[in-house]
C-alpha cells in the first residue's frame, strides 16, 4: 500500500498486470489522533454478545475435544482452523488488500471459501479497513488505532462503532480492483449466505 506520507499518486500491479492506482487523500495530514477525546465510543452490544458467545462456546468445545471428542473430529477442527487462517492472511491480507502475489481462479476460490469460513466480514470489507488502517495508521481514521490501547487495538474495535473518520476515509480509498474482480464482488453480494454454507 502507498506509504503515509506520499502526496502523490502510487501505482500497484494485480493481476494480469492491471495498474491498481492508490489515490491519495490531499487531507492525509489532517487526520490525527484527537487528544481531546470529544468522540465517545458507543458500544455495540449485538457484537459483545455475539463475541462473548463464540468465546464461551470455543471454551465448552475445548471441553469437549478434550473428554469426549473422536480424533476424527479433532483432526477436522484443525484443519478448518488453518484453511480459515489461510483465508485471512494469504487470501484477504496478502493476495486481496497488498496484491502481494497473483493466484488462479482455483486459487482465488479456494481462499475466498477459506476466508468465508473465518467470518471476518467480506474480503471487500476486510481488504477496505486493512487499506484505511496502513493509509492512516495510529489515527482516528485507523479502524484499530493502537493509541486508543491494547484491547481497543486487538479486540475492542470489533465490539465499538467505527470512528466518524474510519467511515470517511474508508470512502475514499480506491478499491477498484476489488470490484473488477467476480469472486470478491460474488462473496460480498451473497456473503450472509455464504456464512451458512461455509461456516455453520
């Protein structure tokens, strides 16, 4: 992704060599941490609930896998947890948010299914708040600003209502390249239903 500081437009290459334009923001340096602390954050409580209940319900199945489990059952736990991990780190972060290598249909499906699986939003989404938080890094606009602590950066983000500038800026980064690829269009359009395919 373009650096923070660059003024000036940076150019990316996706696949099949197609220029992936970064546009930047004329009021990147605007953009700070305010010190005032005038944003309150609102809590989303459907998603302290929902957290709280995955959590709970990962503890009872560690339980369970422990005591009761088959190893056929084990074994079959592991392997969604990597192919879901798969799907975040090699699928949305480095193949769809930092265009960091090219991937063939076959490959593309198959880590779209795996990112599906770690219901982490859409890639679109995902690769969006990604883009945001390297363009903005450590500012209110940065979707997990690590100025606002330890949890709110690793956890708490997901459990608050965006900042005003996340939603703003997160307009305003280029995401064509997402939008002219069918999977990625594909998995937003229909993620939900995806979600009880893949992850249910």
């Amino acid at each position: 992704m373009a650096p923070v500081g660059r003024s000036a437009e940076s150019v990316q290459h996706c696949e099949d060599n197609a220029e992936v334009v970064i546009k930047s923001d004329n009021n990147d340096n605007n953009v700070k941490t305010n010190a005032n602390n005038e944003y309150k954050t609102q809590i989303v409580w459907r998603n302290v609930l929902l957290m709280g209940s995955l959590h709970i319900g990962a503890l009872y199945g560690g339980y369970i896998m422990l005591t009761a489990a088959k190893y056929q059952t084990v074994f079959a736990w592991f392997l969604m947890y990597m192919c879901s991990g798969l799907g975040i780190t090699a699928g949305a972060h480095r193949l769809w948010s930092h265009r960091s290598y090219r991937a063939n249909f076959a490959l593309r499906t198959l880590l779209c299914i795996f990112n599906t699986m770690a219901v982490q939003n859409s890639i679109y989404e995902w690769c969006r708040d990604h883009r945001v938080h390297h363009k903005y890094s450590e500012t209110d606009a940065d979707p997990h600003n690590a100025n606002r602590g330890f949890f709110f950066a690793h956890v708490g983000w997901l459990l608050c209502r965006k900042h005003p500038d996340v939603s703003s800026k997160g307009r305003n980064v280029d995401l064509t390249d997402l939008m002219h690829d069918p999977l990625v269009r594909f998995q937003h359009q229909h993620y939900r239903l995806l979600i009880l395919i893949f992850s249910v």
